[in-house]
C-alpha cells in the first residue's frame, strides 16, 4: 500500500500539535484529517474509516480514552491502530488506555522525524495483513477466523481487537510452546515500537478473561504460552 493510499486522523486540542503533526505527516504522501476534540474524532473516524488514529488523551467534551472505546466498537473501525499522544508527566492509565482499545503511546513533544519513524513502524502492519495465511485455524475447541479477526470459543463467537487477536494467533501457532516476552513483543507489536513493559500482561489477561484461564500459562521471567 502506497502512502498516498493511507489515511490518518490527527485528535488534539491543541491547535499548534495539530498543525505541526499534519505538516510533517502529508509531507510522506499520507492522506492527514484532524479533529479538535473526542467527539469530532469519533465522528470523523466514522466518516473517514481512517487506517491510523493518532489520538490526545486529554481533551475537552470527550477525552482520549472514552473517544478510543466508542471507535472500537464501530462497526468497521474495530481493527484502525490506534495510538496515543500523552504529554510527559500527564496523569493517565496506560492500562486504561490498552483497556480501551489502544496499540501505543507516543510522549510529547517529540521530533518530527521520531513521529514519522514511529508511524511508519504502527502502519507496518498494515503490510503483514497482506500475508498469505490460512484464513480460519482450529484449535481445540477454538476456531480462529484470521480474515475477520473473530474466533469462535466453544460454541460462543467473538471478534476481538486487533491486538489480542494477533496475540491469540501467535500463542495458538504453537500450543505449548513458551514464547519469550521479548519475541511476542517483536511478532505482535513490531522491534520498533515501544511500549510499556505491562502491554503483553494487560492483553493477556484480557484473553483470560475471554477465552479462558486455563489456556494461558505464565512462564515466570520467560513469556507465555497456550494449553489446549
């Protein structure tokens, strides 16, 4: 996918961030809309079906968080990557944050050229999608539909977000086999983004939570793995 063909929604009150960001973004070919504020991003993420959402935490009539949950579950909008800007020392949650849906934090400020590199890791994995895999995989009791992002668990359908299904594929590729923290964190995230230490142990709990206890094990001090 060429840039010219991406789109990226900008969220941020503050005029200058929106202004600077949009600049240096279209400057690399992608196709740059902004909003001032959580409700307008909500409803120009409705309208614009964005592949990247790049979102302020704080803002005024809806914040950051609650803008992310409504956009995850729109119909259509469950799969955009979806990443934060939090300014440094704010006070936030990242466990909020990946609870409502989001793939990364980016601090600000940041250097333009640091932005750039950080999307063009997140859209990454808009190339990966591209990859040949079998479409729907049973495991035990579990069917994963990789095409929808949706699996079946016993009988019970879901679709999940983004992250914990690509977590899910990983784990399930290999039944008991230990991924190490640092590997799923390659597979699912991407070498290049960074993000909080708790992001892997969020999800999975997420997925115990959904799928079962049982089927993920802790591997204490090496990574985790799935049980049938």
């Amino acid at each position: 996918m060429k840039n010219k063909d991406i789109k990226i929604l900008l969220v941020d009150d503050e005029p200058d961030i929106l202004e600077i960001i949009s600049y240096n973004l279209s400057a690399e070919g992608y196709e740059v809309f902004t909003a001032k504020n959580g409700v307008e991003g909500v409803a120009k993420a409705k309208k614009k079906s964005p592949h990247l959402i790049i979102m302020d935490v704080m803002m005024p009539e809806m914040d950051g968080i609650e803008a992310c949950e409504m956009i995850r579950n729109t119909p259509g909008l469950d799969h955009t990557i979806i990443t934060f800007l939090t300014a440094r020392g704010e006070d936030y949650s990242q466990v909020a944050g990946f609870d409502a849906g989001a793939d990364d934090y980016i601090t600000k400020p940041i250097k333009p050229k640091v932005l750039v590199s950080k999307v063009k890791a997140l859209l990454r994995r808009l190339k990966d999608d591209k990859k040949e895999v079998e479409d729907i995989v049973k495991v035990g009791d579990i069917i994963i539909n990789r095409e929808e992002y949706k699996i079946v668990n016993d009988g019970d359908e879901m679709v999940l977000p983004r992250k914990e299904f690509e977590l899910l594929s990983l784990l399930t590729s290999k039944p008991n086999k230990v991924f190490k923290r640092e590997v799923i964190l390659d597979k699912v995230w991407g070498n290049e983004v960074v993000v909080g230490g708790r992001t892997i142990d969020v999800h999975i709990r997420k997925l115990r939570e959904k799928i079962g206890d049982h089927h993920f094990k802790t591997v204490k001090g090496v990574g985790y793995k799935f049980v049938l």
